[in-house]
C-alpha cells in the first residue's frame, strides 16, 4: 500500500474489490460510444476491461491518521451481506485484515466519515458476530452530511 503524507497526517489507500462492473451507458445517460471508442487506447486494461467495454471500479476506504485521530473515509461494501448486485452479495473478503496490516484495528478508529450513504460506501459500518449485526468500529463517532440522514 502506499501511504502518502501531508502534513503531519498520513493517508492509506485500502482496498475491499476491484473489477469490472458496468458499462459507461448506465451512470451517463448522455454517454457517446464513439467518443468513448476514440480513447479506449489508454483506458484499456486499467479503466475499461478488454472486450466488454465494462468499467473498472474499486471499493475502498481511505485511512487518515494524524497526530491525534484515526479517520476512515467510507467503509466499502462488507461481508456477509445480502445485496442486489450478484457481485457484491454476500461477500466474504479479507478487507479486516488488510485495515489491520495497515495498522488500523476497529478499537482504534476515532471517526467514519460516511460520504453518502449508498451501501458501498456504508457496509463496514456493522458486522456480523454471533449471528447479530454489531458496530465495526466500536469507539468511532460516524459523520454523515444532515441531507443524507434525513
């Protein structure tokens, strides 16, 4: 992973998946195939999947740490949860253990700042343990814009 700082805060990159998921059509409805054709050259592999001109997307978190807090930015999708998306239900990844190879156990985190609250963003909020869903990160203060709680 790479970390990057500024300041005297560092921030982490951590990834739960990455693939391909849909085609271009479905997010811009004013999407133009020839335009989109024209600059596959340098979209293919890392941004558009060969073939099936599908996009490629990646759910992750950020890890802010500064001198006095430990802040995650979105919490990806979550395991064993049922979701509409064939790809996305019931997943089962090692998202936990690559937050904890990165220094960054549950107790520690101080906030979770929910961007919006789409579940790819949300996921990890809760988690499943002895068969009840429970606060991942059970010390941290979640944020959320007051337009998307309501």
């Amino acid at each position: 992973m790479t970390v990057r700082a500024i300041g005297n805060a560092t921030i982490e990159k951590v990834e739960e998946i990455c693939g391909a998921g849909f085609k271009p059509g479905r997010m811009f409805p004013k999407f133009n195939q020839d335009a989109f054709d024209a600059q596959k050259h340098w979209m293919v592999p890392d941004h558009v999947e060969a073939g099936s001109d599908r996009l490629v997307g990646s759910v992750h978190t950020w890890i802010v740490k500064t001198g006095r807090h430990t802040i995650l930015i979105d919490t990806c999708l979550g395991n064993h949860k049922d979701r509409h998306n064939p790809g996305w239900n019931r997943l089962n990844t090692p998202f936990m253990e690559r937050l904890n190879a990165c220094g960054c156990k549950p107790e520690s985190v101080d906030f979770v700042m929910c961007t919006h609250l789409h579940v790819d963003h949300v996921g990890w909020n809760t988690k499943l343990e002895n068969g009840r869903w429970v606060p991942t990160f059970p010390n941290a203060k979640y944020l959320f814009a007051k337009r998307e709680y309501a």
